[in-house]
C-alpha cells in the first residue's frame, strides 16, 4: 500500500462548508482516479457527513457538490462517510500548509 496525496486551490470562498464540500468531492474524484474499490471518507463537519449519509441533497451551492459526491457511490464497491474530530483530520491541514509554503501548483 502506498501514500498519495492531492490538493486543490481555491480562491475567493468565504464559506468554509462550502471548501469542505468541494475538498470531498476533490477526495472522491482522486480515489476514483487512483482506482480505489473501498472508501471510508472522513470529514470533520458532521452535518456534511449527515446529509452524505443519509442522501439529502437541497437546492443550494453545497447541496449540489453533496449530490456530485453521492453520485460518486457506484464508483467504489464500498463508500463510506465518516466524521472525525478536527484533531484527526490534521493531516489535512498540514498538507495544505506545505503546499502553500512550497508554492506548488495545485490542480
């Protein structure tokens, strides 16, 4: 088993839920890439993780990127959605700081 990583950059976007919708949908897009055939999908905004869950899209910004991100279910034999613990999402946050200190191109 490897380790591989991705990032994305996005400018302009002062909603937060909105950049954890969008960084799920960039995970899911890479696992599939990567051709991965079980997921568990961590996230440490649980209402994000609710609605992934329970397949609740609505008629807004993030309820649309939720709808891409279910869509996503039959990509994977196995798609699960977790919620984790700001703490326990640290490599997240590391990783996007080494990116932003090295000026690496994200895609």
């Amino acid at each position: 088993m490897g380790i591989t990583a991705s990032c994305l950059q996005v400018f302009s976007l002062s909603d937060s839920k909105v950049a954890e919708a969008l960084a799920m949908r960039k995970g899911l897009e890479f696992a599939k890439d990567m051709s991965f055939l079980n997921l568990i999908a961590e996230s440490n905004v649980s209402n994000m993780v609710l609605a992934l869950n329970a397949h609740q899209q609505s008629p807004t910004y993030i309820g649309s990127i939720i709808g891409d991100c279910i869509s996503f279910n039959v990509c994977f034999c196995s798609l699960n959605f977790k919620h984790v613990k700001r703490e326990a999402n640290q490599v997240a946050h590391y990783l996007a700081k080494w990116y932003d200190l090295h000026n690496l191109d994200c895609i």
